[in-house]
C-alpha cells in the first residue's frame, strides 16, 4: 500500500472504496481510493463528495447546515442500559412521526402524557430548526419494538411541508446521526438483513429484526422528495449525506 501522494492526482474524482476507523481512539477516518492499481488512504475531512441526489446537493450547496444539539431530557422516561457488549449504542433508528400538521411541542407533549400507557419514546426530535434530545441517549429508547430498543439510538421527525423546511430537516437528521456515530467510534454503515449496519430506518427493523411492524420513514421521504424537489429520497441517498458530515468531524 502506498504511503505518499506523490503520483496522487488530488484534484482528480475517485470512487471511495471503504472507510477506515483509527487512531488511538478510533476516531479518525481515512478514505481508501484506487489509482493506477494502487491503494491510498486520504483524510475524510480532506474529501468532497460529490451528490447526485437533488436535495442531497441542494443541502451540499448551503455547505451541509445544521442545527445545534438542544437537550431537555425528561426524567419521565425509564433508564436502561443498553445490551450490547460494550453497554453503548451499535447505531442509530430513524422514524417519521406519520402525523400530519403535528409539531415538535405536541408530539413530545403526547409523549410524555402518555409514557406510562404507551411505553414509548424516543430520545430527539428533529425538525427544519431544531435539534431536541429529550431523553439520554446513553440509554435504550422504546420506540422500534423490544428486538431493536435494546441496541440503538432514536429520533422521529415531524412532517415538514415546503422544500426549504424538508431539505433542513434532513440536514438536521444526517448530521445528528453523525454526530452519534462518531461519539460512539462507529462507522457510517446502512443496516442489513444480518443485523448489522449502524443506520436503520422504522422499515427496515420491521424487516430484519421483527417486533415491530411499521414503515417509517419510506412514504414520508418519498412523498416529500417527489411533490417539493421532484425527485427520490431513500436510506441510500441519506447514507451518502451522513458520511459527508462524518468526514467534517
């Protein structure tokens, strides 16, 4: 493997064949690209990745924004460690609320009224301005069925309705997830049929780990991304945002 950048034409485009964790910590993340047959391992923050999804460039454009992480943790909602190896979270769920004209304030006022009945929360909210951890995500959430609780953090997001609004939100999420990731040296990896992978959708547990039955976030998504940008969204495109504000980290 070559070390230098000698014959490395960096202003040229390269296909990223994986991510690499390292460092002492395992918090430093290197890009491995072929050129001419040889391997080289670029810096993540040094890399510009190119979107080919319409909302993935248009947040891409305003320079990946973001919302600051606001945290009003409940002391309603129950702490259990997670159980995994390390008592950490192995990734991250994202749900839609599937509620129309809700907000923020009302859904975590549900909630926390309803906890007791429902056994259900999550540990954020995301919308297009904000970012609202109401429970320690140090902690299992109960908010995917009790196959998935055990393992990952959560967040919902509220519908957004115009095109600005929907593109921030998703700027919000992907880099709270990030964000998460990289707090817990996790790689950027999209959830499989095995179980393993760190970024799962509500579907796609329902899918692999069972417990549960429902389909957030696909038709939110979906819906969105062809009625407000006239294209698709799906958890492929979302992975490409999410490590793009991994690498700025």
């Amino acid at each position: 493997m070559k070390e230098t950048d000698t014959e490395f034409n960096r202003g040229a485009t390269y296909k990223v064949n994986r991510y690499y964790l390292t460092g002492k910590s395992q918090n430093e993340v290197y890009a491995r690209i072929v050129d001419n047959g040889r391997n080289y391992f670029v810096r993540s923050t040094e890399l510009n990745l190119i979107m080919t999804n319409a909302i993935n460039k248009y947040i891409a454009q305003a320079d990946y924004p973001h919302a600051t992480i606001n945290r009003q943790i409940s002391s309603r909602f129950t702490k259990q460690q997670y159980r995994t190896a390390t008592g950490k979270p192995r990734g991250v769920i994202i749900h839609d609320t599937g509620n129309e004209n809700s907000t923020i304030n009302s859904e975590v006022s549900y909630m926390e009224k309803n906890y007791a009945a429902t056994r259900v929360f999550v540990h954020t909210f995301i919308d297009a301005q904000q970012i609202l951890n109401i429970a320690d995500p140090k902690y299992m959430a109960e908010g995917a069925g009790p196959n998935a609780n055990p393992y990952f953090i959560q967040f919902e997001m509220p519908h957004e309705y115009t095109a600005t609004a929907f593109a921030n939100q998703i700027a919000n999420a992907a880099y709270y997830t990030a964000y998460n990731l990289k707090q817990n040296n996790l790689p950027v990896i999209k959830g499989n049929k095995d179980g393993g992978g760190t970024v799962w959708t509500h579907a796609m547990i329902s899918s692999y780990f069972g417990g549960t039955d429902h389909q957030d976030p696909i038709s939110y998504w979906s819906t969105s991304a062809k009625k407000l940008f006239d294209t698709s969204y799906t958890i492929n495109d979302f992975i490409v945002l999410v490590q793009a504000y991994y690498n700025k980290m």
